[in-house]
C-alpha cells in the first residue's frame, strides 16, 4: 500500500514599493518608459558611484511590516549578494541577509493564518529582453529602467499545506499590500512576483523532504496549478521509490509544467558580506508610531468590524468589505444616509453590480446611482411605499436619468396602495371575478389562496403592498363563508 504523503509548502513575495524614486538614487520607478531612460551612475553600477537609502523606501516597508504584524527590528543591515547576471550591473545585489528590517508576522488566510519568517529590503535587477525587437534575432536587449526599483521581499513559513492554500495566502497578501497603498498589485507587469517552495513527506514523519523551487507564477491561478503540477510530480518519484532533486524549477504556463532549471547545491553560494557603502538602517520607536498612524483599516479587521456593527452575514461582509473593488465605502456611506444594512447589501450585490457590470465597469465608485440615492431607493422598499419588484424598475430609471428615487416614484404614482379601502375594493372585484377559485378555497383547498393574492397584486398593476393585500383578502374569503354557502 503507497504511503500517503503530506504537502508542504512556502513562499517568497517580492513586492515592488510604490515610491517615486528608486532605492539608493533619486531615478525615478515609472513602468514603460522607453529603455535607459531613467539610470544614472547608482543604477547602473558605474565605479565610485555611491547609494543612499531612499526614506520613503524604509516607510513603504515598514508600513507593509506593520500591517503584517511583523517585529520591526531597530537596527537592520544592508548586504552585498554577489552573483553574475547580465540585468545586474554590478556584479551584486543589495538586499538584507542575516539582519533584515522585519521578522515574524502572520497573514490571515481564508481559514486560519500562515506565520511570516521575515521581510527585508533590496534592490530589483535590470530587464533581459529576448523577444519584440525587430531586430533582436540572436540578440538580448538589456533596460536597466527597473535596477533600483525598491523591494520587499516577504517569506513565509513552510506552514502551507495545499496548491489552494498557497494561492490563497498570495492573493490575502496581495490584497493587504494594495490596500495599505505599498503596491499596485499589478502581477502582469511583475509588481509582485511569487517563488513557491514545495515539497512532500511522509504523513507523520517531522523532517521536512527536498523541495523543489518553482519560479515564475505570477498569477494566483498559475500558482496554483504550478504547485498541484508539482505535487503530482514529486508525488509519483515517491511512490515509485526515488528522491525528489533540491532545485529551482520553471513553471510554463503554455504547457502547464514545470522544469528543472538549475539544481539549487550549485547556485547558492552568494558570499554574502555587509554592504560597506550603507550605515546600518536604524529605525526608532517614533518612525513606527508614525506609520502606524497613517495606517488605514485593514481588510480583515473591516470584514470583522462590517459582522459586528452592522449584523452582516460573514458572507455579506466578506464580499462587501473584501471582494467588491469600492463596496466598503459605497456601503457605509449608504447605511449612513438611511439605508438598512441588509437591504443595502442586497442592492448592491444585486442590482448595483448588475448594472455596473453591463456597463463593463468593476468599481463601485463609478455607480451613476451613489450611495445617499441608492439609500432613498432602499428606504422606500423597507417602508413598503414601493415593492422591490417596482424598485427594480425606479433604480434603472435613476441609473439612466439621474432623477431621485421618491421624484420619480412621485412622477410615476407608482406608490404602494396601501390604504385598506382601496385594497378591500380590489379584493372583493377579484372574490366576485373568481368564483371557482374563491369555493375551492372556502372549501378547504387553500392552496387556490396564492392565485387570488396574485389577482390582487395583478388588478392593482403591481402597486398593492403584498402583505396588506393578502391579509385583507384572507379576512374578506374567511368572513364571506357562511354567507357563500347560504347562497
Ligand atoms: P533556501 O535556503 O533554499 O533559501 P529557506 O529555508 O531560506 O530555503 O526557505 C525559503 C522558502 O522555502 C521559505 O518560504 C520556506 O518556508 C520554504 N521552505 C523551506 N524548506 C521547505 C521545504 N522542505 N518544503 C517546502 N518549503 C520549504
Ligand atoms: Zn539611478
Ligand atoms: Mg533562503
């Protein structure tokens, strides 16, 4: 019988800081720029050339550190890691090695949390281009526009134990590094790229097998599949008796594998040794009060607060407070013009969604229909002045028009009638219209009941409260049984 084995798991996020200028020169980060056009002597490595730490880098950092609930290390160490590349004019990379910025820390997944190992500081390379020039048969491009872009890299724990789970953890992380405005979250144009570590053991067993590293998933749902790729493949090698190879593998999206690249023994070696041209980076309590300020809510701890305050479902407030670009504040500001939080959530999951999508548009901010005028609409519902049947109809003229909800409710006449005289009236046109119905249903076939609220509902041209409607016409079909019998 094969063993059974375990999935383990762990990342490596290099995320891109959203500063203006670069880590250690004052180039600037812009995405698209013709090539070279954003180097000088720092970027490019030139001899004599010194760096200076870009402050709003370490701010970045910090603030994704805080977020993360990392311990944020008062003294950290920039370090040379030497390696050949073409894209790396120097000869090395400044990172951070045995002292980073920031250790420890945990992110919130969809079940349960993944702890952080550490995050530290360092510089992107340059870009290799081997394709798109008209002229490049044979040849690769070198744009040095990224060198000096700050990073962070953040590393979790081997805590992950699933190709969902790795997925999902990427994604929280990408939402959070969005959210707290340290990234733009774009993985096309690699703002933030993932390695993922995978390997297997035996269920039961402590000791961590070989892992494989598999480079190149940028994207949540390549990552996935590259990782349930990879468990497969080490999974059979196991079964069959053999030993999985400590290496760096590439994912290829176009055949949906992954292949060895380098095996990891030989590429290690980075001769670390302590950046000479850096002072140590020193932060102080005060710098991290003060970025802990400006933090805004955290999407978590919103989703948290939208149950709490509000009586939400975890569903509806997962979806408004995480998932809807623009949802949280359409929604908050909509509850504080009037509306009911559960009549609220419904409108915008449902029709405000709708309409956004057909108009190919993803972010609520860019509802034609706002938040104080989605409230009017709702408030009318919940007040039964109009059914939400005939609500549909007023928000889709208030999405084109503009026009308020009660103007055009008003305009329309199409409140609810809800006065008992004129319901009593529609109810008695509707028993003396249906005979059969109405004796079948004093004849104990009460299921014929639903049919006659229906020709109430349908005689008052939608415009009758359902509830009035169908406790009048109940009291009308009960107290007329004597009287349909003496007949
Ligand atoms: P390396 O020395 O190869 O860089 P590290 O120990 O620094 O390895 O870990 C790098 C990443 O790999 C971390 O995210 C860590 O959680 C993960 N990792 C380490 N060992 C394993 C393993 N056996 N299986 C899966 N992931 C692992
Ligand atoms: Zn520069
Ligand atoms: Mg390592």
């Amino acid at each position: 019988m094969p063993a059974s084995f375990e999935t383990v798991i762990g990342l490596e996020i290099h995320c891109q800081l959203l500063t203006e200028t670069k880590i250690f020169c004052g180039c600037r980060t812009a995405f698209g720029a013709a090539p070279n056009t954003h180097v000088c002597p720092v970027c490019l490595g030139l001899p004599g050339a010194l760096p200076v730490l870009n402050r709003q880098a370490v701010a970045c950092a910090l603030r994704a550190a805080l977020a993360l609930e990392c311990e944020i290390q008062p003294v950290s160490i920039f370090a040379r890691k030497n390696y050949f590349y073409p894209d790396l004019p120097k000869g090395y990379q400044i990172s951070q090695y045995d002292r980073p910025l920031a250790l420890g820390g945990r992110v919130p997944l969809s079940h349960g949390t993944v702890a952080l190992t550490r995050i530290h500081m360092e510089e992107d390379a340059g870009k290799s281009l081997h394709h798109g020039f008209p002229d490049s048969a044979g040849h690769t491009y070198l744009d040095f526009n990224r060198a000096g872009t700050p990073l962070i890299e953040i590393v979790t724990e081997p805590d992950l134990r699933s190709a969902a789970e790795a997925a999902d953890c990427f994604s929280r992380l990408r939402e959070i590094l969005v959210a707290i405005g340290v990234n733009d979250g774009n993985m096309e144009e690699g703002s933030l790229r993932c390695d993922a570590n995978v390997s297997l053991r035996p269920v039961g067993q402590a000791a961590y097998g070989a892992k494989a590293e598999v480079k190149n998933v940028n994207s949540f749902r390549f990552l996935e599949k590259a990782l349930e790729f990879e468990i497969e493949r080490q999974r059979g090698i196991l079964e069959s008796g053999g030993r999985v190879a400590q290496e760096t593998r590439l994912w290829d999206s176009a055949t949906g594998t992954t292949e060895s690249m380098r095996s990891k023994e030989e590429a290690n070696d980075y001769r670390y040794f302590p950046e000479p041209d850096l002072p140590a980076l020193v932060v102080d309590a005060a710098w991290v009060a003060s970025v802990r300020e400006t933090m805004p809510e955290l999407p978590a701890a919103r989703v948290a607060r939208f149950i709490r305050e509000y009586a939400l479902s975890e569903y509806d407030a997962d979806v408004l407070g995480r998932l809807i670009p623009g949802a949280a504040p359409y929604f908050e500001a909509a509850v504080r013009s009037g509306a009911s939080a559960k009549t609220a959530s419904n409108w915008i999951q449902g029709e405000v969604r709708r309409r956004l999508k057909d108009a190919g548009a993803d972010d609520l901010s860019a509802s034609p229909v706002g938040p104080a005028q989605l409230a009017e609409l709702t408030t009318l519902v919940d007040t039964n002045i109009v059914s939400t049947s005939v609500a549909k109809d007023v928000f889709d003229e208030m999405w084109v028009t503009g026009t308020g909800a009660r103007a055009i409710v008003d305009a329309r006449g199409l409140a609810q009638i809800g006065d008992l005289e004129a319901l009593a009236a529609l109810a008695d046109a509707v028993i003396a219209a249906n005979p059969g119905p109405v004796a079948q249903y004093r004849s104990g076939k009460t299921q014929t009941f639903g049919f006659l609220v229906g020709a109430v509902m349908k005689a008052s041209k939608g415009k009758a409260n359902p509830a009035a409607a169908s406790n009048i016409l109940r009291g009308r079909l009960d107290a007329g049984q004597g009287h349909s019998e003496s007949e």
